[in-house]
C-alpha cells in the first residue's frame, strides 16, 4: 500500500471556541463543504447529535464520516470512508491553536492507495490538498462573516459565439500563477483596455492551455473580445480567434479567492460524465462584471468547458 499525507492550515480571525462548534457538528459541515458546492442534490444524512453524516451524489460519490474523539476548542479526530467511486478509508483530524490575530486551523488526512495505483500518490496528495485549501477559505469566511461570499449556478450545456480577441500569453509555475494572474491584471489589462477601448466588444476572459499542479506548471492567454482587428499591434499582443462551441457552463459569484470551487465542480461534473470535453479546445473563464465597479462579493465569473 502506497501511504497518503495531506495537511493544510489557514489563520482564522476567530477564538478556537467560535471555530469548533463548525467542526464536531456535521450540521455545519454542508454550508462550507469543498465537495458538496458541486453537487447541491447530494442526499445527505446527518445524527442529530451531529457526529455521524453520510453522503450519497452522482457528482460526489458516497461515503461516510465519524467523529471518533475530540478536545473540546483543541482538536478532533474523524474515521472517514468511502464508497464510491472506489472503496477506501481515511483518518481525518483538525487541529486548532490559539495564534496571534486568531486560531490556525489545521486539517489533515492519513490514507493509503492500493499498490497498483501507487502512480498516483502525488498527484492525489496535491488535488486533495486543493480541496482542503478550498475548504479552509470557506471554513474562514463563514466563520468570520456568518457568511461563505461563494455561491455556483448551474448553466450546463449552453452555446458560445465565435470571438476575435486580442491577447497575451503567461507561463509560470504554480507557485507563483496568483502574483503573475495579479500582475497581469493590474498592469497589462488596463494598458490594453485603454489604447482599445474603442475596439472592445465583450468582457475579458482567460483561456487556461495548461493548469498541471504535479509538474508545477501553468500556460494562460488572457483575452479581450474586439469588434475588428487593429491598426497596429505590439509585442507581446497577438490576435486570435475562438470557434462556435459548445460549452459546459458553471457560473460562480463571490471574490476570486474561492474560484477554484468552479473549476473543481467542473473536474467532478467531468468524472461523473455530465459531459465530454472536446479535444483541441481548452477551458475558459469569462469575467462578468468587475471589480473595479463591483464588490466582491457580487463578482460573477463564468467557467466554461468546451464540450463535445
């Protein structure tokens, strides 16, 4: 058996005591779950002394989660099982520690792999990471506003229009994708939406080419839709076009922060074959509104699959 590690950790601006009533009470658990945003029509059955919960989704599988001890604002340890897509068990814990400027929270996961998937190990300790990550920042909003600020509409299979764009093309490690994302967004976007302004036909988007947290790489075009092509055009700028398509669509509202919770609902749509993406076109996302004249917890931003 191939063993698996995962822990991840956020500061919280909260006392320990506000914290742990969010997490040895599964009643809590649906309203800042990173698997069950993806899939609202999971059936779900909670104790009510709110210390066992099942699940069962077309999108999130179906398991089970205990709570075997806990520290009352210290700590809890669950056993947690799985049962599709495939069979497997879990020791999962939270630990919380009083820190300056709030608790640190810190969520971990102890699991193993059968041996003929030892090939994955890396990979399944990074993508559940992600989903702990995820997690957490929704743990923090709700706990410090009472409130996630992240909530996903389910379009599903919709058309897009073809569009001339012109565009500029990032590559980085993963590591740094949010500084060079922010970077490119304060500083290129409005140089081109200023001597284009004229041009501008639609709301910018970025098209993702590669997105690989095992290699540490990602490659992104960021996009703005023209009416017609310009005059004149400077490096590193091209002009380019997007076809007809198809696409699967997953609307989310709430600050960029929690986007990653579209983009994992489409993963976990895609495994659960609610569609089939189409080779040679790669996903998008489409900013709606922005921030600029919009608060954050009112951006909208469309995340597209190309399907077949």
């Amino acid at each position: 058996m191939s063993s698996l590690y995962v822990q991840k950790s956020i500061l919280i601006n909260k006392e320990p005591e506000a914290i742990f009533k969010f997490l040895n009470d599964f009643h809590s658990w649906p309203k800042w779950s990173p698997w069950l945003i993806a899939d609202p029509k999971t059936s779900i059955s909670i104790h009510d002394d709110g210390k066992f919960f099942n699940w069962d989704g077309a999108v999130t599988g179906s398991g089970d989660l205990n709570v075997l001890t806990e520290v009352k604002n210290q700590s809890i340890s669950y056993s947690l099982n799985f049962y599709k897509p495939w069979k497997s068990t879990a020791d999962v814990s939270f630990d919380l520690a009083k820190k300056k400027g709030g608790t640190k929270v810190t969520w971990t996961m102890k699991s193993s792999l059968p041996f003929f998937l030892f090939w994955m190990k890396k990979s399944m300790e990074l993508y559940v990471g992600m989903d702990y990550d995820r997690g957490l920042k929704l743990l923090k909003d709700l706990v410090e506003t009472g409130k996630t600020n992240c909530s996903l509409s389910f379009e599903g299979i919709k058309s897009f229009q073809n569009t001339s764009y012109i565009g500029f093309q990032t590559r980085c490690s993963m590591t740094n994708f949010e500084d060079k994302m922010t970077e490119d967004f304060q500083n290129s976007i409005p140089k081109m939406m200023r001597k284009y302004k004229d041009l501008v036909s639609g709301a910018v988007f970025t098209l993702y080419h590669k997105f690989d947290p095992v290699k540490n790489k990602v490659v992104y075009t960021i996009g703005i839709p023209l009416s017609e092509t310009p005059n004149e055009i400077e490096t590193p700028y091209f002009i380019k076009k997007l076809p007809d398509m198809k696409v699967y669509s997953v609307i989310h509202k709430g600050p960029y922060r929690h986007l990653g919770n579209a983009w994992a609902t489409q993963m976990m749509h895609q495994r659960a074959k609610k569609f089939k993406s189409k080779r040679g076109l790669v996903p998008f996302e489409v900013y709606l509104n922005s921030p600029e004249d919009t608060d954050e917890k009112d951006l909208k931003t469309a995340v597209y699959f190309p399907i077949v």
